[in-house]
C-alpha cells in the first residue's frame, strides 16, 4: 500500500497534528492537575528547559543595549519563546571567551560589569556556565559577573596542567 | 570486607569513566557509603571529574600519584605513599563529598607502562608487577564499602593491578556493533587471569551506556545485547540503560557550582537512570 498523501489529504494532514497537540495538551493540564507530583516533575521539567525564563526574559524587554527590543509587529504578533531567546543569544551578546583572551580577565570583568542582569543571565544560558541553573536565582550581578569569570577562566584553562607533562 | 569493581573495556568512549563517577557519586550521596575511586586510566579523566586539574598537577608533581606506585615498580625504589596519595572528601558537590575518596592517576603512567609491559609475564603472571597496586593498598581497603576502578581500554599491566584487587567486574558498552565485538575478549582474558592467579572475579553485568533511543541501531543492539545474555553467552545486562546526555556530560566538570546530585546531574532524566544504575549495582554485588 503506497505511503504517498494525495493533495486534498495534505489538508487533512496539517490539520491532525492540531487537533492531535490540542489534545495533548488538554490531557497533561488534566493530568498536572489531578496529580500534584507530576504536575511538579511537569514544572521542574520547564524549569530545566529554560524555556520559561527566555519568555520572562523576553517580556521583561530589552534591559541594555546588548539586548535588543523584542519586536511586536503586527506581522509576527505571537512570536514564539524560542524567538524571544534567539535575540538574547544573538550576536549582539559578547563572547566573553573572545574578552579573556583579548583584554585579559580584568577586561572580561569590566566589561560585564557594565552589563545589565538579564544580559549577564543570558550569557550565563548561552554558555551554559551554570547548567545546574544556581545562579538564576542570583539578583546581585556581581556573583552573576563572578561565576562567568570564574567558569569562563576554568574553561580557558582547560587541560593546561596536562599541557606541562 | 569492601567490593572492588573494575570498570572495564577494551574500547574507549564507552562510558566507563562516566559510570565509575556516578556510581561513586550516587553510593555516598544516596546510600551513605564510603567509596574509594581508584583512576587507572592515565588519561587521567576520573581524576580531574573529582579534582580541580591544578590540584591534580600539585599531586603528580609531588609523586602523589599512581605513576609513582609503577615508577616504583621500574625502578626498585620505594615512594609512593598510598596514604598521602589518596585525595580524601572529593567532588564539586558542596565543596566535597564526605566519604568519597580519589587515589589520582597520572598522564605519566603512559610513559611508565611500556616498561612494566616489558617487565611482565602475560602467561602465567609471575613476573612483573602485577600485584603493585594490592601490595600499596592493602591497609586502606578495608575502610571503604565499595572500591571502584576506572581502568583503561587495555588490558595492559595498569588494568591487570585493577583485576588483581577486584572481586567483581562490570562492563560498560555503547550498544553499537563495535563495542558489542569487545565484549567476548574482555571476558576471556579477565577468566584466564582470574584462573592463573587462582582468583574469582566475577562479571557483575554489562551496562548499556550513551544511549540514543530513537536510533534503531541502538534498539536493534541492545535487544541483541539481553538475547545474548538469555544465551547465556553473556554476563546479566543491567535493566538499567544510561542515555546519552549533555547534563552527563557536564557533570564531568568539577568546577561547576553544584551543592546537591540533583544540580550536578539535573532533576529527572539521567539522574533518575543513574539512581536506579546505582540500586541495580548494589542488587548485584550482594548477590
């Protein structure tokens, strides 16, 4: 029996994943609510994703130069989270491997010193400096600044100690 | 009396290092074990998951560890000190693990290795130093529950040591056709040196390691895997499998600020499989 989706089916098709996500979707809000353990597997899970901070973050706006305006344009009225992240992790974010070795540890200092907190986080994502997500709780940007120069520096180092056998 | 397990392939990338760590890790967290890991491996990569790398150049430098043990061998003198040697209260998680211990390995022990292979007799294992690391550590085992090897993918003088303190042996693979191909040789050289030295060393199990589920290679191989078994041509394979994971992998880095398991090796997921790694691990060395 052929696989192949005649194109009045092609309509059909596009429409079951819908139907079929909605209904997934129905099914775990039920399951999240009758069961209030997996209802905290299903936020730890979000949690872990980060997908839940990138949509905060990206509603909370742009918090320095660094992290641009998210747009609204009636064209893209619903932009999805990953969208939101993309910005945050684009190519307006500095590398801060590029500014250890170019300026030196005192310079990576300086410069995120000057960055704002949701811009430090998001270097922290895309990096994944923290993967143990401990600092997303963090609100003094200085240990946020501490731990990408510390992680940063560790990253650097990486495998001089062998070098010297 | 402590279980000495060998972690042991002949392939690399198979997980053994990564196995060891978790075991480790999970026997003094969850089950309040004191646990000595000893890296045989001179990639040295046990090592530096449970030590800062500086840390670790200190040590070497200081003949604090294994590369002195077989140095020692080479050249008929007599350093190393098992007791300076052994790193005490290791791991990232909250500054250290009370009960979790490191005998280091070296980078060095690749130049050693060559000449104790020189030294040894492979047939009846009555020349060479074989019984190094037993002899040096004879006094220190019996104060941890469980002593873990993580060797290297040989079967060199290096893992010999291991085997010659091991009662029990698991085998990591990635169920891939080349790693499934190492098992059988693992298995008849481990017998033929457990008979020759008249010791039991038995196979605990083979572990399923980076697991890709949605690949049918690895469903096909693993399925192979426990009909094998069913077979009786192989050691049990542990029900537990351990997925391929980039929270696994970043657990490898000891200078991550974790305080607990679940940060190190993030909630559900592979830390629920490593858990229940850990608990068929200890069903099987009481068997």
């Amino acid at each position: 029996m052929s696989r192949a989706k005649s194109p009045s089916a092609s309509t059909n098709s596009e429409a079951v994943p819908q139907v079929a996500l909605a209904a997934f979707l129905r099914g775990l809000a039920a399951r999240a609510e009758a069961d209030s353990a997996f209802a905290a597997q299903l936020d730890a899970a979000l949690r872990e994703s980060g997908l839940l901070d990138h949509s905060l973050a990206a509603r909370a706006g742009p918090a320095s130069p660094a992290a641009p305006a998210r747009k609204r344009s009636s064209s893209r009225p619903h932009a999805s989270t990953r969208d939101a992240w993309q910005q945050f992790a684009g190519n307006d974010l500095p590398d801060p491997f590029a500014l250890l070795r170019d300026r030196g540890e005192a310079g990576l200092r300086a410069s995120l010193d000057a960055l704002e907190l949701p811009v430090l986080r998001a270097l922290v994502r895309v990096h994944r400096l923290d993967p143990a997500r401990i600092s997303a709780r963090w609100t003094a940007r200085d240990r946020v600044v501490a731990l990408i120069v510390a992680q940063v520096r560790a990253r650097a180092d990486l495998g001089k100690a062998f070098s010297r056998v | 009396m402590p279980t000495v397990t060998s972690i042991i392939n002949l392939k690399g990338g198979v997980g053994k290092t990564t196995i060891t760590l978790a075991l480790a890790h999970f026997l003094t967290l969850e089950h309040h074990k004191r646990v000595l890991v000893i890296d045989l491996d001179p990639q040295t990569n046990a090592t530096v998951c449970l030590i800062p790398e500086r840390e670790w150049q200190r040590r070497d430098e200081a003949g604090l560890t294994l590369y002195q043990l077989f140095a020692d061998a080479v050249k008929g003198t007599h350093r190393f000190d098992a007791d300076a040697a052994i790193v005490r209260d290791v791991s990232n998680i909250a500054g250290g693990i009370k009960g979790l211990d490191l005998l280091p390995s070296s980078l060095r022990l690749i130049k050693v290795q060559d000449r104790v292979t020189q030294i040894t007799d492979f047939e009846t294992y009555e020349r060479g130093p074989i019984f190094a690391l037993r002899d040096a550590l004879a006094e220190f085992l019996p104060y941890y529950d469980h002593i873990l090897l993580d060797c290297p993918p040989s079967l060199g003088v290096v893992t010999l040591n291991g085997l010659a303190i091991s009662d029990s042996y698991l085998v990591p693979v990635v169920p891939d056709i080349l790693s499934v191909l190492g098992i059988p040789p693992i298995l008849d050289r481990v017998e033929h040196f457990a008979q020759r030295t008249r010791r039991n060393i038995r196979a605990l199990g083979i572990i399923i390691s980076k697991m890709r589920a949605q690949t049918i290679l690895h469903n096909e191989m693993e399925r192979r895997l426990r009909e094998d078994f069913v077979e009786r041509r192989f050691p049990p394979v542990f029900r537990t499998v351990v997925p391929e994971s980039t929270r696994i992998a970043e657990a490898a880095n000891v200078l991550a600020p974790v305080n607990t398991l679940q940060q190190k090796y993030g909630n559900g997921g592979p830390m629920d499989e490593l858990s229940a790694l850990t608990q068929e691990f200890l069903w099987h060395v009481s068997r």
